[in-house]
C-alpha cells in the first residue's frame, strides 16, 4: 500500500473529511441565507420607494389630473438614476415616461412583477435590463407604471455568490490540507506504535510504546499500555523464573525421592524397614505437593483471580487465630508466641491474608532463634534462668492502612539480601540447612500486591520484622486487574 494510500484510509483524514464536508454545508447555508435576506431587504426598499412615488404621483393626479401626471413624471424621468414610469392611454399608447419597451402584458395586469425592459435614452440592440414594477389602473382606463432597475441587486447578489464560492473553496482547501497535515502526524506516531508492538510480538518484551509531551490522547494510551507491557513483562520474568527454579529446585527432592524407593526395593529387610521408606516417601511426597500448593497460591494472588472473595473482616481476628494455631509448634521448638493486636477492619481476601501471616510466622519459628552466646554464671545459690525467645505478632491500624506483622530476635536478613529474599525459591544461605522450599516470603508478597500493599522487611535490632501494609479498603474496584 502506497502512503497516500495509508494516509486517506487513517481515521483521522475520514473525520476530517466528514468535518469538512459539516463545516462547508454550514459555511453555505449561513451565506445562502445572508444572500437571500440581503436580496429580500433590497426587494422590500424596492418597493418601499415605489409605493411612496404611487402615493405622491397618485395625489398630483387627484388634484391636477392627467396634464399634471403627465408634467410631474416628466421632471421626475429626467432625474440622475430615476426609477421606471411610463403613463399610457385606455389603449396602450405612451404618454409620458422613459421606459421604451416592456415584457410581453406587462401593462395588461395590474400589480407588482419583473419584466425586461429599455429606457428610452438607450439603444435598443442593448441588452435589456431587468426590473421590478408596479402598474396601477387610473381612472378613464389610463394605467401608470412606476418600477425600479434590479441591477443593484444582482450585483449584491453576485458579490455574496462570489465570496461564497472562495469561502467554500478556501474552507475546502484549508480543510483538506490541514486534515492531511493532522493524518500524517497521527500515522507517523501510529507507524511508530506498530513498530514496537512487531518487535514486542517477536520476543522484545522490554520494548516501551514512545510517549510524547502533549498529554494527547495517543499519549494516555501510550502511557496505559506501557503500564500493561510492564506488569506483562514481569509475569513473564516471573513464569521463566518459576520454570527455571522448578527445574532446578524440585529435582533434588524428586532424585532423593526416588533414590530412596530405589534403596527399599534393592535392600532385603524387614516389614519395619519397608514401613520406614514409605513414611520417608510420604513426608516427600507432602513437601513437594506443599510447595505446588505454595507455587498455586502465588499465582493466583498475582494474576488476581481471587478479587470476587473479597470481604470485610477483622485484622485482629486473624491475628489471633494464628497465634492460637502456631503457639503449640512455637513452645515444642523452645519458643513463645505473643500477639499484640487492636480492632482493624480489612477489606481484603481472608484466607490469603491468613496463609500469608502462617508464612510469616513460620519462617519465625524456623529461623528467629537467637543466635547462642555464653551466658554469665549465675550467683551461687542461685538457679540459671533461660527466658525463652519471643515471636510477636501485631495487628493495627496506622492511617489508611492495616499493619500485620511478625517481629523475631534472631539473626535477621541482612539490608542488602532483603529484595533477594522474596523471589520465589530463594534460600539465604543461613537458611540452606533448615527444611522448606523458600517460597513463603513469595507468597506473602504476592498477597501484598494482590490488596495493592507491599511487604515490608526491617531491622528488628536484633531479628527481622516482616509487616504487610495493606489499605484498609483494598478490594474496591474488584474489576480492576492488579
């Protein structure tokens, strides 16, 4: 397709040319009826000064009769730029005037009509002029004609016709020039569009659509799918990582999972022994399924299919059904579990929120033990007392938000490792000894995101705090994609 071809087939040149054609139609609609209320207001001083004349030639003929008429139009016929009179007798004879010929019954009928006609100074090969006339009849069946030449009208009228002609023209030509000047622009910027949606479509997903500094249209547009590639793009990132870190995370448990099968059918021994595989088997089998389950949750938080299970809920209540379920794991691994919270209302999904506070509160157990120093000897006769580490679970409201958070005393993440913590299959390496599948501070953030919050991590001087800030009113516009 030429470019001439692109340019008249782009949407912005057909509004153009349907803008146009609006704008003409009004543009010769408005000087139509300039020209016809013009030609109307000369017709009416027409025969405004017609029938004045009438009045006055009628009263001299009322009071000097016919020799008076005759006298009086005389005088006026030899006036510069005279109207129209002729006077003639029962039988159509001339009398006095200076009209030599008329149209064809003219002076048969009586009122106003537009004839052809020639005065009787002009030669009669000229061509005729054009006029509007009023015939009266007089008594004795004379009749008096008194009329006024149309030329200045018709040449009113054709100055209006002839504006009217280079307006529409001008309009036509300016409307065109600018509609093509408008098309090219918008195409140049749409070409550019395509460009980098081509190369977005071949695998680029970093590509931005441009963004110009008008705040057009084009612009929000631009800005809106950008924000669109942006959150594409790191769904995409974050697919490939989840296929890369299963791939590589969930091999050795599967290897060592079948291993293990593999010892039990090559070893001889007893039904105990055959029974101690299979519950080996069995407890590898749950972790891999917890971590499907884990990997499960995180997606659906982040691709935002759990926005119709928003309700409205107390924060604090979650809070302190998680303290009673996790306080036994806690004391069994030496620990106290303590909650701290204040009526919050949430608006949010309460089962994740739920899952994402048990995460929490799990990586505490498992790695909020300080870490061990030599303590100083007690006095003597006096028995050594071991306070035991503290978790502490807080639930409160802080302006627009709702706060949930997981405060331990071990060693803590360093600064620099937070933001490498929350992807998906991370394990510091502190953390490489201990059992799970490093993917609860994944779903925790997932959630946070999914309520428009984040996941906050912070220096609990010493251990780790974790705290999810959520609004307080997250789940309106359940429409809205996160």
């Amino acid at each position: 397709m030429t470019a001439f071809g692109k340019l008249i087939r782009t949407t912005a040149f057909r509004l153009t040319l349907v803008y146009l054609f609006l704008f003409a139609l009004f543009a010769a609609s408005l000087l139509g009826y300039f020209a016809w209320n013009t030609r109307r207001l000369i017709t009416e001083q027409i025969t405004s000064n017609v029938n004045e004349e009438f009045s006055e030639l009628d009263a001299t003929y009322a009071r000097r009769g016919l020799r008076g008429l005759v006298y009086d139009i005389e005088n006026r016929a030899l006036r510069p730029g005279a109207n129209l009179y002729l006077v003639t007798t029962p039988t159509g004879q001339a009398l006095a005037g200076n009209v030599a010929a008329l149209g064809n019954g003219v002076m048969g009928t009586t009122g106003w009509s537009e004839t052809i006609y020639h005065r009787l100074d002009e030669p009669q090969n000229k061509r005729p002029h054009r006029a509007l006339v009023r015939v009266s009849e007089l008594t004795n069946g004379f009749r008096l004609l008194i009329g006024r030449d149309l030329e200045e009208r018709r040449r009113i009228f054709g100055i209006v016709a002839k504006a009217a002609q280079w307006s529409l023209l001008i309009v036509i030509v300016l409307g065109l020039g600018g509609g093509i000047f408008v098309a090219r622009r918008v195409l140049r910027r749409i070409d550019a569009m395509t460009g980098t949606t081509r190369r977005i479509m071949e695998g680029d997903l970093s590509e931005r659509l441009p963004v110009g500094r008008s705040g057009d249209e084009l612009d929000r547009l631009a800005d809106n799918l950008n924000a669109m590639l942006a959150r594409i793009e790191t769904l995409m990132n974050g697919l490939k990582e989840v296929s890369d870190n299963i791939a590589h995370d969930l091999k050795t448990p599967l290897t060592r999972l079948r291993n293990r099968a593999e010892e039990a059918l090559a070893a001889s021994g007893s039904g105990a022994d055959y029974r101690q595989a299979l519950e080996r088997t069995i407890e590898e089998s749950d972790g891999l399924i917890r971590t499907f389950n884990a990997l499960l949750m995180i997606a659906r938080a982040e691709s935002g299919q759990v926005r119709g299970d928003m309700a409205d809920f107390d924060a604090a209540e979650v809070a302190n059904g998680i303290q009673e379920l996790y306080e036994p794991l806690a004391e069994d691994n030496g620990m106290v579990l303590r909650v701290k919270a204040v009526p919050a209302p949430l608006h949010g999904n309460r089962e994740l929120i739920s899952q994402a506070l048990a995460n929490l509160v799990e990586n505490a157990i498992k790695y909020g033990k300080p870490a061990t120093a030599p303590r100083p000897p007690a006095p003597p006769g006096v028995a050594a007392a071991a306070e035991p580490p503290e978790i502490l679970i807080e639930a409160r409201r802080e302006g627009d938000s709702v706060l949930l958070s997981v405060t331990d005393h071990g060693p803590g993440i360093p600064e620099a490792d937070r933001q490498h913590a929350i992807e998906r299959f991370v394990r510091l390496e502190a953390s490489r000894t201990q059992p799970g599948s490093g993917l609860g501070l994944s779903l925790a953030s997932a959630v946070a995101t999914l309520h428009r919050g984040e996941l906050q991590l912070a220096d609990a001087a010493p251990g780790l705090r974790v705290t999810l800030a959520i609004p307080a009113h997250s789940g309106e516009g359940q429409g809205e994609r996160v």
